[in-house]
C-alpha cells in the first residue's frame, strides 16, 4: 500500500500555491494598468511647473478649489492626495 503522506503534502503545497497567486494576480494586474489613464484636468493643471511652483492657497485658487475646508486640496507634507 503507498504512503498516502507522500502524495498529500505536494498536492498540499500545489493548492497552497495556486491559491496564494490567485490572490496575488488581481494586484498586479491593477498595479500593471496604473499609470495608463490620463490624468484629470486639474491634477494635469496642477503638474505645469508654473502652478506646481505656487504657494498652497494660489494653486487652489487657479485650480478653482477653496484654499482651505471642504473642496479644498488634501496635502501631506508638500504633495497633494489623490484617491484614485
């Protein structure tokens, strides 16, 4: 009669295996496709090395957001936050 230990640890490990790069094919098929999509027209307005170079309050206000409160730029540190 076989060892039946023998025959379930690799079939064990092909499941484990197979399941870990299903999970794992979704993120990198996302992070593949980031970065083909155009960006919107205020973060392409923001990325001109002319507003980029203005303070805070004038950046919103030639990107018609309020300087400060609900609307306004969300920042960490100097960059601002995009969801995408």
């Amino acid at each position: 009669m076989p060892d039946r230990k023998g025959i379930r640890r690799p079939c064990g490990r092909a499941a484990t295996l197979a399941a870990v790069a299903s999970c794992l094919l979704p993120a990198a098929v996302s992070a593949a496709t980031k970065g083909t999509e155009p960006l919107a027209p205020p973060l392409t307005e923001l990325a001109k090395p002319a507003v980029r170079a203005l303070p805070d309050a004038a950046q919103a206000r030639q990107l018609g957001f309020p300087a400060s409160g609900p609307g306004s730029l969300l920042r960490r540190g100097n960059r601002v936050v995009v969801r995408l």
